[in-house]
C-alpha cells in the first residue's frame, strides 16, 4: 500500500508517496509500526513515550482521519486505501 507524507514526514521519508507491504487484514497500527521501523527518527515525530500516536498527528484513511473511524489504530486497512499522514503545522 502506498502513504503520503506531507510536510516534515516528507524530508524524512525522502520522499511524497512510499510504499509499505502490510499482511492482509493489517490494521492503522500495523501500518504506523511499519513506518517507525522502516524511518526510526519518525518515531519520536509520531509516536509519545507510550507508543500512541500524538494528537497533533494527522492519519487519514479514504479522507477520514483515524481517531473518527469506528475501529480507530484498529481499523483494517487495506492495499487499495488512499492513506496520508501529516505532522503539525504551525502558522504565523
């Protein structure tokens, strides 16, 4: 499945869209795991000490971002998902 980064993501996965190969019936968990393992300095952008995503984190599968999906980290996701991750942004 591919994954948008948008942002500061993007300058540490080196690039927009990357492609991550989850089993079938992997879940946005799986899939937040996989991104940590494949770009370690994510993890301390993503996840907090007890391994939950922050809440300026923004995952998005199909367009509805994770913490409004019935199933949440949870959710089944599956190859053909259009999923994006964005950290905070800041404005002035």
């Amino acid at each position: 499945m591919n994954v948008n980064f948008y942002a500061t993501l993007r300058t540490v996965s080196g690039q927009k869209t990357v492609e991550f190969d989850l089993p079938q019936g992997g879940t946005v968990g799986q899939l937040v795991e996989a991104i940590v393992q494949r770009f370690p300095s994510m993890r301390d952008i993503l996840l907090n000490p007890q391994g939950d995503l922050y809440g300026h984190v923004h995952v998005f599968i199909n367009g509805r971002e994770v913490p409004f999906l019935e199933h949440r980290m949870e959710t089944v996701i599956l190859a053909t998902d259009t999923i994006n991750v964005f950290p905070a942004v800041g404005g002035g």
